[in-house]
C-alpha cells in the first residue's frame, strides 16, 4: 500500500473510514462546492470496478465505481468513456466525494469538505 510522508511539507486526502492515504493534494484539479465533489488527476490505494457491465452511465459519460483498496468505502468514481472531454472532465479521473475523505495539512487532520478538525 502506497503512503505519503506526514510531514508540514506533504498535504493530501485520506479515506474517513479507515485513514488509507488516497491522493495529493496536488492531484486536486477542481472542486464542485455544491455537491461536496473533487476531481482527482491520479490517486493511489483504490480499486476501480473493472466489469463493464457494472460501470453507469450519466450525461453521456461511463463511470466504473472507485472504493479505498483497505476498507472496500465506495469514494467515488473513475471516467472510463466521456465522449465530451474538458479541461477537467477527462478519461482516467476521479470524482471523488469529499464527505468521505479527510485531509492532512501539513500539520493536523481536516474534513475534507469542510477544513474544520478532526477531534480524536
């Protein structure tokens, strides 16, 4: 399982449920406030739905389920088809919910959709 260092340098996304480390923050291309969702250029420590018959399809787009490779949380998802490309809306990228991850700063844990701290 791949991890990131814990260190003020090093800032990215872990799952809530199980504290997996899923992405850099770097990886962040853009955040939908409305709906508490990220796209993600890569991330690590995930498990993409790889049987096409299990993949859905919305606004003309195919998305395969993306869920933490420790505890099997579904997070979000991968774009496996998206016939309408933008900067941000590619093949390969995750949607991911923010609600479901949290976020190391550099110097504490942080909801992720919120930046308020995570009391332990």
């Amino acid at each position: 399982m791949d991890e990131f260092d814990q260190t003020p340098d090093v800032h990215f996304f872990l799952c809530r449920e199980c504290r997996t480390h899923i992405a850099l923050t770097q990886e962040l291309l853009f955040t939908v406030l409305e709906y508490d969702l990220g796209i993600f250029r890569n991330t690590v420590n995930m498990d993409v739905e790889g049987d096409p018959r299990r993949h859905r399809i919305f606004d003309m787009r195919t998305a395969a389920d993306a869920s933490c490779t420790q505890c099997s949380r579904l997070l979000g998802c991968k774009l496996v088809v998206v016939p309408d490309e933008t900067m941000f809306v590619q093949v390969g990228r995750f949607i991911l919910d923010l609600r479901r991850l949290l976020l190391w700063d550099g110097s504490q844990i942080l909801y992720a959709h919120t930046h308020s701290p995570v009391e332990d």
